[in-house]
C-alpha cells in the first residue's frame, strides 16, 4: 500500500467535503417551508433524500445548465415532491443563489492550508464559476487553489466520467502530474469515489458525520477520515516519520 505522501496532487470535492451543503441546502428552503406552515413537518433525512434524487435527476438530464440555474429549477419540484404549494419565481431564484452561504465545516479552512504544503489542490466541483467563488470568498477564507474545474467548465456534472478525464488532462498539462499521483478527496461516494475508482484513481473517503447525500451501498476509498483535518493530520504524521 503506496503511503498518503507519494501524491503530487489532490482532486476535491467541494459540497459536502469542505463545505456542509446538507445544512445549507436545508437552511435556504427553511424559510419556505416556514411560509408554508411546515417548518417542522418533515424529517432532514426525508427532506435530503427529496432532494438528492430530484437534483441528480436535473444534472442528467441539462449536463450544461448552471448549478445556481439547477438548483432554481429543482426547488419548485422539491416543493411538488412535498405536497406543497408552489414558490415564487423570486423564491426559487433565491434558493438557487444561496450557495456561498452554505457553511463551511470548522476543520477545512486549517487543513486545506495544511494540505497545501504538500500537494496541489485541484478543485473538481458541480458547482459553476460564481458559486464557486462566492463560497471561496465567503467560508472557504480565499484559501489558494492551484486549479478550479467546475461543471461549468465540463459541461457535464460527476458522476460522468468525463469530469475525471478533464481534471487528468489538466494535472497532466498543467503540472505533469500522473494518474497515479492523484487522490481524489471527497464525501460523496456516489459522485467521487465510485467514478474515480472506475478511472484507476485511488481515493480519501472524507466520511462527515451524518452525511446523506452521495451515500451508496458498496463504500470504495483507499483511505477513510471522518473528518479534512483528521487527513492533514495523517499526511503531516507521515512526513515528520
């Protein structure tokens, strides 16, 4: 078994790895649901488990559509799913814009800093450019990356396989990095770690607590931590050996 510091390269999710998108996804249709008088009327795990399948089904379905724009289209079908009433145009806009709010998890901000001493840091996320950003600028605190690869830029969002293809061909161009040198870095088995596997790419399972989203029945990962800053630990453990 080959050591976490024979990497060149980390490929991140960023929704769910870095930032708590369950929380923040949950947080921006609470409002809604208050207006609606269903506050409390729905279990978390319900509400994500609507939402998952409705958004995965809308990625499919417009591989080149904007997250923002997804998630503007998916919020009035969550509300249908649920059995309630239809939300504004300017309801839904204000969902699909809220991705910059969404929290951070503590542990990412020092351990992405950390991790940078070792590795470049490739953002591979199905998110597009101005999401991505204002999350970066928000509560990611403008930590450097050496590379931002969203969707937008793919035209299509992961699981395709043509999203790890892009990010090879860029470690590849960009800084002569190989296959084998690369870890991808994520949550989201059904999004990262399945598809990477696929590709000959090993992974670091970033396993948070309570996740829902992306959860499959077969777990495939190299590596597990549950939390970024357990994995930064790991590596400066490893390099003080």
């Amino acid at each position: 078994m080959s050591k976490l510091t024979d990497f060149k390269l980390l490929s991140f999710d960023v929704y769910g790895t870095f930032i708590d998108w369950e929380t923040g996804i949950l947080t921006a249709f609470q409002k809604y649901l208050e207006k609606c008088g269903a506050g409390n009327r729905f279990t978390r795990k319900h509400l994500l488990e609507v939402f998952h399948e409705l958004e995965y089904r809308q990625e499919v379905k417009t591989p080149d559509m904007l997250y923002s724009q997804v998630l503007t289209t998916t919020h009035p079908q969550w509300a249908e799913k649920l059995g309630l009433p239809a939300p504004t145009a300017s309801e839904s806009e204000e969902f699909g814009q809220s991705v910059g709010k969404w929290p951070a998890f503590p542990d990412t901000v020092d351990a992405l800093k950390r991790l940078g001493k070792t590795y470049k840091l490739v953002v591979l996320s199905n998110v597009d450019r101005e999401s991505f950003g204002a999350s970066n600028a928000g509560p990611l605190g403008g930590v450097h990356f050496d590379g931002i690869l969203t969707a937008q830029d793919i035209g299509s969002y992961k699981p395709d396989p043509r999203n790890f293809d892009y990010m090879l061909d860029f470690a590849q161009k960009e800084f002569g990095i190989q296959k084998s040198q690369v870890l991808q870095t994520a949550q989201s088995q059904k999004h990262d770690h399945h598809p990477a596997s696929k590709k000959g790419i090993k992974s670091v399972w970033i396993a948070r607590a309570g996740a829902r989203m992306g959860n499959v029945d077969e777990e495939i990962y190299n590596w597990k931590f549950n939390t970024l800053g357990e994995m930064a630990d790991a590596v400066e453990k490893e390099k003080s050996a």
